[in-house]
C-alpha cells in the first residue's frame, strides 16, 4: 500500500553531466526535458521544496502570446509553449483549461492598444486572435463591465496550475533518474578545468554543466561564474484569492497593458476559485513578498473595472510573488559567452509558466550545439502519474479506492474533500511541510485556511516521516510550528 | 442503502443532546450519529478548562465533562454511531451520502435530519491583513487543539487579537503553559466574548486588553517576528496614522468569529439567513425543507453550551416526532427584529402553540439600562428592563406559546 518515501536526496558523489541551479517552473520543466536523455542530472534549490519561488505566487496563466514584442524570444517561445501545453499537462496530470482570455477597453485610447496587440499577436503567429465588440464580449464573458467597448479574444488563452506542473515535471525528472538535492542555496561555483564544483548549503556537487535558472537570484548565480552580463530585477505582484462564491467568471480578463505588465486582471483558476491580480511594483528585496494595504486597495479598485459585481467578502487570502526582470528585457537563454559551461535560462518573467516547455526545449538544443548528447533513451518515461483525487471520483471509483486503500475513506480536510491516502501519498512524493502537502494535495487552502486540519496533517507528517511534531514546519526553514512544553 | 428514521450529523454537544432526545422521544425508532472525528463531544473534547454546565447541569464541569455527561447516555440507549465517517452531501429528500474508513460510502435513507455540524474559524485571510506570511499565525481553536489535545505550545511570546471567547480562554491558557500574552487587541469598543472571561482570563491574568485596537501588519519570514498594532477611530474602525506600534512576539492567535458550517446545508437548497449565517427555522429548529431540523452552532453561534443542549433536545425531540406525525399545520408567524436587535431564533412560530416559547437574541451594540419588548400588532406580550446587554452574550426570553396569534417584533426601547 506504501509507496516508498521518496524527496530529497544526498547528491551524488560522482560527477554530474548537468547541474541545474533552481527548482522553479523553469529548472523543473529543463529537468524534465532532459531527463528523456541519457544525461545525469542534479536538480538542486535553496527552499525545502520545488516551486518556492515565482512559481507558486503567480497568475497561473497559458498566455496566447500577443503581448510580447515582435521579434522577441519571449514572443517565439510564449506562443510554442502554449501549443506544447496540452501534451506537457496530458502527459504530466496536470490540469489546464483553454478558457481564453480577453483583453478589455474602455475608449478610444483602449481601442487603439487593442489594435496594436492584435497586430502584434498576428505577427507573432498567435492562433485565432479577433478584435470583437463589447457585445461580443459579454456574450463570452457575461460578468463583464458593460461600459467594455472592444475586446481582443484569445481563445488559445488558458489556466493550469503552477506549482502543481512544476512538481509534476520535477517529479518525472525524478522517476527518469534525476536527483532532487534541496535545502541547498549555492553559495559558490569553483570552476575548475575538469569540472564545476558547486557549494550548496553542505552539499558540494561537481558538474560538467550548469544551467542557470535560479529566478530572480539568475544574476547572482551567473557572477559566481564569472559573467556578469545582465541584472535581475525583483517585481512584486500581488492578488487576492477569493471562494467560489465570488462571482462567475469563466474567461482570464485583462484591462490594456500598460509598461509595467498586463494589468490587473481578474481570473478563475483551474480549483474552480477566483483571483484577482497582480500589482506590479519593483523593489529591492528579492525575497519581500509581503501583502501591502495599498496593493490591496488597489487590486480591489481595478478589479471592479473589469468584473463589477465582484465580492470581496468572499477573499479566502492575499499573496503575493516576485517575478525576475531582466535587465536586458528579454528571456536569456543561451550559452554563456563568458564562461562556456554554463547555459542561462534567466530573466524569465511573465510569460515564464506559458514558455517552459518551449524553453525546456531551446535548452536541449543549445546543448545539442555545444556537442552534448541530448538524444532521447529509449526507456524515458513519460507520464507521471497525478496523486487520485478522492473529490474527483465518481462513486464507483470511491468504492474502488476504499476497498483497494482504506485511507481514502479517511477525509482529512473538509473543507476541500482531502483523503488521508492524498496526503500520505504526497508525503511519500516528497512534501516536507504543511505547504509542501498544501501544495500537492489543496489540504488547507479551503474556506478554514487549515484551521481544522493543520494539526492532523502535522501528525500525518510526523508519523510518516518518523518525526515529531515540533520538527513540523510551515515550509522549511525557520518556520517551525509548535515548541515541547516545558 | 441504509435507512435510519433520525440522522444527526455531528456528534458534538449539540449532536449528542439532539440524538438522546429523539430517542427518548420515541424509543422505537433508530437514531444514527453520524461524526467525522475520532471520538464524540465536537469541540468540547479541547475545551479542558471549566465553566461548562452552570445552567444545565447547575454544576460546573470541564468540556470533557460535560461531553461526557451525554456521551455515557449512549450506552444502552440503542443509539448508534459512526465515528470517523465524514458526511459528503445531503438531499431535500433526506439522502445522506457519508464516507469512512470503516464504512466505506454510504448512503442512508434518513426519516429526520437533524444538522449539527458545529463552525469554524473566520481566518486571517479573512481579514486580508497585510504583510507576511510566516509560520506563528494560527486561529485561537487551533492553537487550542495543539496545546490541550496534542501536548505542544504553539509559541513563547503572544499577541492575541479579538476577544471571542477562544481567545480570551487561550490567552490563559498560553500564559499558565509559561507563554507570555503581550496584548489582546480588540477592533470593537467592546468584547464579543463573555464578560467571565475577561475577568478570569485575562484581569486575572495582568493580561493586557486594548479595544479599538487592531493588528494592521504582519512580520517576519520564515517564523513570525512581530505584529504592528494600531489604534483605529471608533467611528470608522480604520487605523488612526501614527498610532502604530510594532509588538515583538512569535506567535498571533486569531479569534476574529466565528462562521457556521453550512455547506451541506446550502448543498441541500435549506434557506440560510445572511444575518446568523445559520438556517432560517421555525420554533421547533426545522429549516424550511420539510424533516431538517438545525441546532447547536450550526444554527447560530452560541456563547454557551448549555443554551446548545437546550436547543438541541428541542430539536432531537421535533426530528421523532415529525418521523411519527409529519410535518406541522397551521398558520405561521414571522418573529422580525427591531431596534437595537442582531437577530433573533427561531425565525418564525407556529401560531397558538402550547406551553412555553423560548426566544434567543442578540444585540447589535453595547446597552445600559434599556427594556427589551416583544410586540404582536399593537399588544405587548414582554417588557422587561435589562441593565447591560452587550453583543457577546445571548439573550434569551420566554412566553406563552398560546399568545402568538401574529407576527411579532422584538425591539429594544428607551427606558
């Protein structure tokens, strides 16, 4: 009944083909790709868990690809990541839904942005786009504001799940042979002239190969190797996550992009809730994703233009991510022209998620350039199997479920539907924390935020991992929960 | 498909009284209690501290104790239950699916329903407070499990805020677990908790409480590092600038409310009134679906549970009887709320009924020395003056059943 407990391991003492700095979308989805080879890879992150970064706070979207500049390689790889999607989320369990999106003006200042993203999505070869009316709109998105003039629809647009793909690449990986070696932030890279040696919280992994997608630390990786051709910006976004209640929304609605991003826009996500945002305010601290009254308050006054019945009494929780800009204002993938061992997959801002597979791909073949062999094994495996969900199952498959593992009969979370044979088999997949769970099963992020079933997944942990409460935390670190009682 | 002739869902104190109740009833029939904890008693299992039963039992007991008090009238009573089995939907025709390790997935064919499903916990999120999201913010009823069921101390240094009940019964708790409780703050200029419980929680306790006063951030990364607090203007309950003040401490207990659980009620199509987020129901607690009767904090929250037993039987004993005479005929009256009065239970009577009528109210503000009146059309059948009334504590007032003829208003008046 027990699959084996499987998560971090002890890197290699050997020598690694490529060692993958950063366990984000983007390292996980590289992972994935070239875990079909015959290579030998470390996937390595600073945070006790994959997807710790941008790529658990984030809008979720499979953008259409009208929004990125003609010519550019966010262009190029947005729109073949979204055409990649439906096999990578097929192959992976992972849901995704091509709700489309539509773009939202108001006058004629709106119009003509609409008209220049139209131009620029033909341009950039984005399937199917039309400019349609504010009728029309409305037609497709009844909660719409009825002041919308014109619209541009998108019907290639979609939502999946971000952290939910990112485990699910970095647990193919995993299956393929790739170790996961975590709770390792790279401290410094020797880079000798037979192999790389690279300092991790401990660890010290030797590699012939880096490649470089640690997000908004990119650049900071990138010095450790001597090239310090661009820069990362952390960018703040927050949102507001509301219940099912709020409203019915059904398409990705954005307002006109303006320089700092797309907007605020308000969507459902692929659980069936509703968000609103992101803002988009730079700073300095690449790890402050902290919720601020003014975004807050910010969120909610453009949300309302786009959607006006929105109800905000139905907010479940507000977050917020930090999203790597680069200084070159485009995707960096490439071969370091400095330090040849080393292969950027940096700057990867919106639309990151929407590029993965698209860059995961572009990876594999600037590596094919540079000689290494990158053919596919004929025993790759592809699919990787989605933990059963008990809410999902028709009575049939309960029945089923119970009788082949009684722990499905066990709800956990109430508020969500949560079976305890969810949750113990995302332990044995590598959840670490009550996040780590959260994350790969939805346990806690119901109406009670965890309320009821924080202390019942916190023993789950405990017994699983043969541990006790007190060594529990929230999601690694220095977040631990409950102290012994003196 | 079972069948059963009353089904209670949940097996806390209103559960057990409402399953006890309509077995008295009618010893004939089969009563199920169905509960998705491991053991019975709900919520009172973690309430260890004591003050439970002062009206009921006219004794004063721990949570265990009180449960407990029912829980030994299960023996023998013929009454079965189902532990550790969760209910997953209930239909207007009574059909309850349910799910459990020992059970698998049932359905059962139900006689009577009776709803008591208990609450939770409004949460942070709730709140949207700005700031981090570090580990060390738990709602007070969590923090309570852990201490009291699981043996841990969720933190050594703590900032409480709301003064509901939990909070202030928690806030003595941490302190006597060897935590120190740097403040309780409270939005309102008054405690929606019992006023007992401000004097033995926390006057007791040189525990610090300060109304209008909220939690406006939250700091620190990985573990929570401090809260900044801030006065807010009574008028507006927005913060007042520069009132802030930045409180040092690892952990923050929430005790911000408290929300019924009725999302199987709602998933039955039973009407819920906006006001106690609870069922809209008539004297003898059934909702407006025919053979579903609502009790306990499942139909509003209550402060004490001893008023939750009492409702309880009400109900445990209205669920037999429908199962043996059907539904109740007769002309209804509207029981509306005027002046000064949150909401009142039930929502509606059965006009000319017997024997006593007891009606639960809360009111929407602190009060001093004003006269709650019950009027039908231009009689008045209650005036009666009551020197404080605050929002935390229920009221509770009785009449003749046989006076109801209309609809009535219950107001308060100066005076």
């Amino acid at each position: 009944m027990h699959t084996p407990i499987a998560g971090e391991c002890a890197p290699n003492q050997g020598i690694y083909d490529i060692a993958i700095i950063g366990a984000g979308i983007t390292g996980a989805a590289i992972a994935r790709q070239l875990s079909h080879t015959r290579l030998k890879i470390a996937l390595i992150d600073a945070q006790e868990d994959v997807a710790m970064g941008a790529s658990r706070a984030n809008s979720a979207i499979v953008h259409a690809g009208y929004d990125c500049p003609n010519g550019s390689l966010e262009a190029e790889l947005n729109v073949r990541g979204n055409q990649m999607f439906t096999q990578w989320c097929d192959e992976l369990g992972v849901p995704l839904s091509r709700c489309g999106s539509l773009v939202i003006g108001f006058d004629e200042q709106d119009e003509q942005v609409l008209r220049d993203l139209f131009e620029r999505g033909q341009r950039n070869g984005v399937p199917d786009l039309a400019l349609i009316s504010g009728e029309q709109a409305r037609e497709i998105e009844p909660s719409l504001n009825l002041d919308v003039t014109l619209a541009l629809h998108a019907p290639t647009a979609g939502i999946t799940c971000p952290y939910q793909l990112t485990i699910a690449c970095a647990e193919n990986a995993r299956a393929n042979g790739v170790d996961w070696v975590l709770n390792a932030p790279v401290t410094g890279i020797d880079r000798r002239d037979d192999q790389l040696v690279i300092h991790a919280g401990g660890h010290t992994i030797n590699a012939r190969y880096v490649v470089n997608a640690a997000g908004v630390f990119a650049d900071e990786v990138s010095r450790m190797m001597g090239d310090d051709s661009f820069t990362i910006k952390p960018r703040k976004g927050e949102y507001m996550l509301m219940d099912r209640t709020a409203t019915d929304t059904w398409t990705v609605v954005f307002q006109t992009p303006s320089k700092l991003g797309k907007g605020i826009l308000v969507s459902p996500t692929v659980d069936g809730n509703l968000f609103v945002g992101p803002t988009a305010h730079d700073q300095m601290d690449k790890l402050d994703t902290e919720v601020t009254d003014e975004g807050i308050a910010e969120l909610t006054r453009m949300s309302v233009k786009s959607v006006p019945n929105l109800n905000f009494r139905a907010v479940i929780t507000s977050f917020a991510g930090v999203r790597a800009q680069p200084s070159t204002g485009d995707f960096i993938i490439c071969q370091s022209s400095i330090e040849p061992r080393l292969i950027q997959a940096a700057g990867i801002c919106s639309p990151g998620l929407t590029s993965a597979p698209a860059i995961a791909e572009l990876v594999q073949q600037i590596m094919q350039r540079m000689g290494i062999d990158v053919s596919e094994r004929q025993d790759a495996i592809k699919e990787r199997p989605a933990i059963r969900e008990f809410r999902h199952m028709n009575a049939s498959a309960r029945r089923a479920a119970i009788a082949e593992n009684p722990l499905y009969g066990r709800i956990i979370c109430r508020c969500e539907t949560i079976s305890e044979a969810e949750i113990v088999e995302a332990i044995h997949r590598g959840a670490r924390s009550l996040d780590g769970v959260k994350r790969r099963t939805r346990a806690g992020m119901g109406r009670c935020q965890g309320g009821f079933c924080g202390p019942r997944v916190m023993e789950i942990l405990a017994r699983e991992l043969d541990l006790t409460l007190p060594d529990i935390t929230k999601s690694g670190g220095d977040s631990w929960l409950v102290e012994e009682m003196q | 498909m079972m069948k059963y002739d009353v089904v209670v869902i949940g097996g806390g104190p209103a559960g057990l009284a409402a399953a006890i109740e309509a077995k008295k009833g009618a010893p004939e029939q089969r009563v199920l209690i169905l509960e998705r904890d491991q053991a019975l008693g709900g919520i009172l299992q973690q309430c260890i501290h004591n003050g439970f039963g002062l009206h009921y039992f006219k004794e004063e007991l721990t949570g265990p104790e009180y449960a407990e008090r029912f829980i030994e009238q299960l023996d023998g009573s013929g009454i079965e239950v189902f532990t550790d089995t969760m209910v997953l939907e209930l239909s207007k025709d009574r059909r309850v699916l349910a799910v459990s390790r020992e059970h698998g997935l049932i359905e059962i064919e139900a006689g009577a329903v009776v709803l008591a499903m208990g609450c939770r916990e409004r949460t942070r999120g709730a709140l949207n407070i700005p700031g981090a999201r570090p580990a060390g913010v738990f709602t007070a009823g969590c923090a309570q499990r852990l201490v009291n069921m699981e043996g841990y101390l969720p933190g050594r240094r703590v900032v409480v805020l709301g003064s509901g009940d939990i909070g202030l019964i928690m806030a003595r708790r941490m302190t006597w677990s060897g935590a120190t409780v740097a403040l309780v703050a409270e939005l309102m200029p008054y405690s929606s908790g019992l006023n007992r419980n401000i004097v033995q929680c926390l006057t007791d306790n040189n525990i610090p409480l300060k109304f209008n006063h909220t939690v406006t951030q939250i700091h620190g990364r990985e573990r929570l590092s401090g809260v900044t607090v801030a006065e807010v203007d009574p008028m507006t309950r927005k913060p007042i600038p520069g009132s802030e003040q930045m409180i040092e401490c690892d952990t923050l207990l929430l005790s911000v409310g408290l929300i019924p659980e009725n999302e199987l009620t709602q998933g039955a199509g039973i009407s819920i009134s906006p006001i106690t987020s609870g069922a809209l129901v008539d004297e003898r607690r059934e909702t407006d679906i025919e053979g579903i009767f609502a009790c306990g904090n499942v139909l509003h929250v209550h402060d004490l549970v001893d008023n939750v037993s009492e409702e309880a039987t009400i109900a445990g004993r209205a669920a037999a009887d429908y199962v043996k005479q059907g539904a109740l005929s007769g002309p209804i009256a509207q029981v509306r709320t005027g002046r000064g009065v949150r909401y009142a239970v039930p929502q509606r009577v059965h006009a000319g009924g017997e024997g006593k009528l007891d009606l639960y109210f809360r009111v929407d503000n602190a009060y001093r020395g004003m006269r709650v009146q019950l009027r039908s059309g231009d009689q008045l059948l209650l005036d009666r003056k009551k020197q404080i009334m605050t929002p935390g504590e229920m009221e509770k007032i009785t009449i003749d059943a046989s006076k109801v003829t209309g609809d009535l208003e219950l107001m308060l008046a100066e005076g």
